[in-house]
C-alpha cells in the first residue's frame, strides 16, 4: 500500500476517533467527522465506489475536505 493511501487512512481513523469522542457534546461536528471517515474508506475499499468516481475525483476530495472543515470548525 502507498504511503499516501496509509496516511489518508489515519486520517480518516483519527477524524473517526474524534467524530465518537464528541458525539455527546457537539453532534453535527461528529455527525461531519464520521461521515468524512466514511467516505475515505469507502473510496479506498470499494470498487463500485471507485467504478463511480470516475471523472468526478476533484469533486469527491472536495466534498470530504469541506465535510473534515467543518467537522473541525464546529469544535472550535
């Protein structure tokens, strides 16, 4: 696995970590947090999820780091 795919994994584990953590205090952070995580996963494991990105990768990153954004936003 490329280090790249690693690293967007933790990421994805450490906004999912977090996303839990909060979840009692602040939802809609955590709600934005989980389903980032969801999305970085789905992305690197599914290939129905990959066959349906084609063409469409600079909008998907998009939409996952505005979901990370503002999943960090609200907490702060």
């Amino acid at each position: 696995m490329e280090l790249g795919r690693v690293l967007s994994l933790f990421v994805a584990m450490l906004a999912l970590a977090y996303g839990l953590s909060v979840a009692a205090t602040n939802w809609l952070a955590a709600a934005c947090l989980i389903q980032f995580s969801i999305l970085t996963a789905a992305e690197h494991d599914s290939a129905r999820v990959q066959s349906l990105l084609e063409g469409h990768e600079a909008a998907f990153a998009s939409v996952k780091m505005a979901l990370l954004l503002a999943g960090l936003l609200l907490l702060w």
